[in-house]
C-alpha cells in the first residue's frame, strides 16, 4: 500500500507524432470496472500493450484529500480479472481509454484518450507532494484543472462520463 498524489488536467489532445517522440513512451488500451464495495474505490483493469503483452491489476484506493489516496495494487491472473468483473457496481460501466505515457522533467506523464471525446484528453501527474508544482511539456494546452473534481475520476466517468470541455 502506498500513498498517491496527482494532478489531473483535462487538456487539448497533443498531435500524436509529438507524443510518440517522447522520451519512454508506451501505449495501452485499458478497460477499467469498477467493483461493488463501500468506503473504497474498488476496480479491475485489463492493459494491452502495443507490443500485445497484457496485464492485469486490481486496485483499491482510499482517498485522503483533494489530490491524494491511499492506493493497494496486485497483479492478478486473467481468471481472477474475470471472475472479479462479474461483481461490477450496480450502474457503472466498463470505461474505456487508450493511455500514451512518457517521460518529462523526470516525471511520468499519462495521457488518457476516451472514446468519447474527440478534442481533448485528461492528463496525469503523479507528484511528490500536494505543494510540488510541475512543468508541464510545451506542447500541451491545459483546457481545466480538474483535480479531485468527483466527475472527473475514473469511477465517476464509469457511471456517468461528463461532456467534453472544448
């Protein structure tokens, strides 16, 4: 178990070529469900790479603040994601997104792309603390600040996803 802090920025989606040429960069097609529980977000993840390898997690995160929660993840077997999934919270749905990540001013940087968007795209950053301030790279137009905002996060979007911010 270990504490997370992030910020997260909805933002205007980056010509890919400029994310590609980053420095680390991955792509995966991540299918998120969110599980029945109380007092905890609760999912199941299944990963796919560009390079085909998949992975599966299950995640619990507790939140502490506005931009912090405490996070327990495992890697788990393509038949416990399975079974898992069949106890999806009543009224959310799977959420879909492809995420391109990279390395910036040695901070990882995630870029989720949702199938219901077409002009923008929600950024992550992980930080150290809730006061560390980031640069951001300079090919990215920060539309909101949307952290700890609840219909931003990924379990909200599964119930109901918000309208795009253009």
């Amino acid at each position: 178990m270990n504490i997370e802090t992030e910020c997260k920025l909805i933002i205007e989606k980056p010509n890919p070529d400029t994310v590609r040429s980053m420095e680390n960069y991955t792509e995966s097609r991540i299918t998120q469900i969110y599980l029945k529980s109380e007092n905890t977000t609760h999912r199941v993840r299944r990963r796919e790479y560009s390079d085909g390898r998949v992975v599966y997690t299950e995640n619990k995160k507790v939140r502490i603040s506005r931009m912090s929660s405490t996070e327990y993840e495992r890697e788990i077997s393509e038949e416990e994601y399975t079974a898992l999934a069949q106890n999806i919270e009543i009224g959310a749905a799977p959420l879909f997104k492809t995420r391109r990540t990279f390395t910036y001013e040695d901070k990882t940087v995630e870029l989720d792309y949702y199938d219901q968007w077409e002009k923008t795209c929600v950024m992550e950053i992980e930080l150290l603390c809730e006061t560390e301030t980031v640069e951001f790279p300079p090919f990215i137009k920060v539309l909101r600040d949307v952290t700890g905002k609840r219909e931003y996060s990924n379990h909200s979007m599964a119930h109901a996803f918000p309208e795009e911010i253009i």
